[in-house]
C-alpha cells in the first residue's frame, strides 16, 4: 500500500481527503458542498490557529460527519461488491493522513 502524502497544513491535508473522496464518487450527495466548504473553512481556521482545542474538535467533527456522508451514500447507491476495494483504498488513504 503507498503512503499516503504529507501534508503541511490542514487545509492541504483536507483538501486532498475531498479529492480522494471525489475521485471515488463519494461527494455527489444533496448537501455535500455545505459540508466540504465547512470542513475546508475549518481547516484554514485550525491552520491559523492551531492551538484552539475547540476549533480541533469542531474540525475533527466536520471531518468525521463529510466522511460518514460520503460512507452512506456510498452504501445506498453502490453495488457493495464493486466498491470494498476502492472503499478500503480511500479510508486506508484518509487514515494515514491523520497520523502525518
């Protein structure tokens, strides 16, 4: 598996974690681009100040619920057997930019 990119803020880390979700087609549900332009906010917000224990959590949340969209709609619009794959591939994506 290929390491995922490092990233030098959190809006490049963010805005990687959109394409990749993009890319995959999981970004096409009703009221995604609410969510992505509040997780991309946020990641500017945390980048500007990053020792605000309140903008982390709101970002990590923001962060958590566009993942768990995309997830649903995955599910709900997918053939299961075509996309455990790329499903995978995406969160082991998304997971390794969380440690970096």
């Amino acid at each position: 598996m290929a390491k995922a990119p490092e990233h030098k803020t959190q809006e490049g880390a963010a805005n990687h974690s959109i394409r990749s979700m993009a890319d995959a087609g999981l970004l096409s549900g009703v009221g995604m681009a609410a969510m992505i332009a509040n997780v991309r906010g946020l990641a500017r917000a945390v980048d500007r100040d990053p020792g605000s224990a309140p903008l982390w959590r709101e970002y990590r949340q923001a962060v958590k619920d566009l993942r768990e969209e995309a997830l649903r709609h995955l599910r709900f619009d997918s053939d299961p057997a075509e996309t455990v794959d790329p499903l995978e591939q995406l969160m082991a994506e998304l997971d390794g930019e969380a440690e970096g």
